[in-house]
C-alpha cells in the first residue's frame, strides 16, 4: 500500500518502480507509454496503481495523465482527456478526479489550497520557463486560501552536473539557490532548490518534500542512472 500525505484539500501519493508487472529494464511499476515498455503491461500498471490509492476510480481511464512537454502549460479539467494531451500538469476543483505527474529525475510537484490542486511537472527547462508559477497561478485561480505544495522525488545536485553557463542563466532566472555542487565538486543544479525558490517567488510558503533522489535510490527510475528506464508517478487527488 501507497503511503499519502494529506495537503489541503488533496491527498498525495508517490510511486516508486515497485509493485508492477513491466519486465527489465521498465521494472516494474513503470507508468509511461512512451518509453518503448510493453502497453499492455503499462495499463496493467495503472490499474495497479488505481487500486493501491483508496478511494480513487478504479479504471485507469478516468485518471489524467498528460504528456509532458517540459514547457508551461497547466491544463485546467473537470473530467478525464481522452489519451494523454500534451501539458506538464493539470489542477482541477473536482473531488475524486486524480491528476498525475511523471518522471525519472524531473521533479512532481503536487499543488492544494482548500477547493482546488494540481499535479505538475518540472525539469531545468520548465523551472526556467515558469511552469511552477503556472501551476500555482491555476489552483489559485479555481480554488481559495493559500496553497500548499509538495516536492517530489527528484534528481539531487550531488548527482546533477550542469553546464556553468547555463547554470549561471538559471541562477539569473530562478535565483542562486540553483547553484550546487556534485559530490566530486563540479559545477550542479539543485533542481529541488529552485523549485523552492520558484515556489517562495510565487507566494506559497507551506512546501514539503519527499527528499529521495532519483538517481541514489535504486528503488526509484532514473533516467540519468540507466538510460533506458521507467517512469515513476505522483498521484494528486481532491478528496474534500
């Protein structure tokens, strides 16, 4: 069983690559359908998933799962999309309609306030771009009361070498606290620190985290580890 944490009016669930039926080198739990794993055995991982979270339908099929594009946009629904729209998050107001985002080193970030959350997601590119002011701009723009979020498992800086120029760009855009250093001292983003700092800058003060890092975990996808790999998920549901 899931473990969740309750955030606002949502509650929040993080997968890892246990519990699934997909074979190596998706093993197991792998929730993505573009990653060259085996679609028959990806559905039967969303209905596995489905079925660990309470209270959520059990058809995979009323779930929203987006393609992420690394790029801003956070769709706002009232029932499941068809297939998987491009987007890299979705908010809704409505109770019971799970929102799920993606990844092996991007960062989920689950958003709540007391009506309305989001589920998006973030690498250095939709970091820089601004997708987490966009998540924060559309759970407050469908719900009330200040918001809540939750970072998920991500990439550390200990694990993340970055180019320096690049770095120094996103240092300029996001702020300072991106800059990090990898365990043999190079140059690194901290992909979680900005994340904070755009949170902060976008006025949510309440941020929790699931600290597990993508690539020392080897119960969780990476793609920067293996190459080739799964996807992992976080769950975000409105359920009051």
């Amino acid at each position: 069983m899931l473990e969740a944490v309750e955030l606002g009016c949502a509650r929040v669930w993080c997968t890892d690559r246990r519990g699934g039926v997909s074979a190596a080198p998706y093993s197991s739990l792998n929730l993505a359908v573009h990653v060259g794993d085996d679609p028959l055995a990806v559905r039967a991982n969303t209905v596995r998933l489905a079925a660990a979270c309470p209270g959520t339908p059990g058809d995979p099929d009323a779930w929203v799962y987006v393609n992420h594009v690394h790029g801003t946009e956070v769709l706002r629904l009232e029932e499941a999309p068809a297939g998987r729209p491009d987007a890299d998050g979705a908010a809704t107001t409505v109770v019971g309609l799970p929102l799920v985002a993606i990844g092996a080193d991007c960062a989920p970030i689950a958003l709540a306030d007391d009506e309305a959350c989001a589920a998006v997601h973030s690498g250095w590119r939709g970091l820089e771009a601004g997708v987490v002011a966009s998540g924060v701009d559309a759970v407050r723009a469908l719900g009330r009361g200040p918001v809540r979020a939750l970072v998920g498992p991500c990439v550390s800086a200990a694990h993340y070498e970055f180019g320096a120029t690049d770095l120094e760009r996103l240092a300029t855009t996001v702020g300072p606290e991106v800059m990090g250093r990898t365990l043999d001292g190079r140059p690194a983003l901290d992909l979680r620190a900005g994340i904070h700092a755009a949170l902060r800058a976008a006025g949510v003060e309440e941020i929790h985290d699931d600290p597990r890092c993508t690539v020392a975990d080897p119960d969780l996808f990476s793609f920067r580890r293996d190459g080739v790999t799964g996807r992992q998920g976080m769950v975000v549901v409105r359920v009051r």
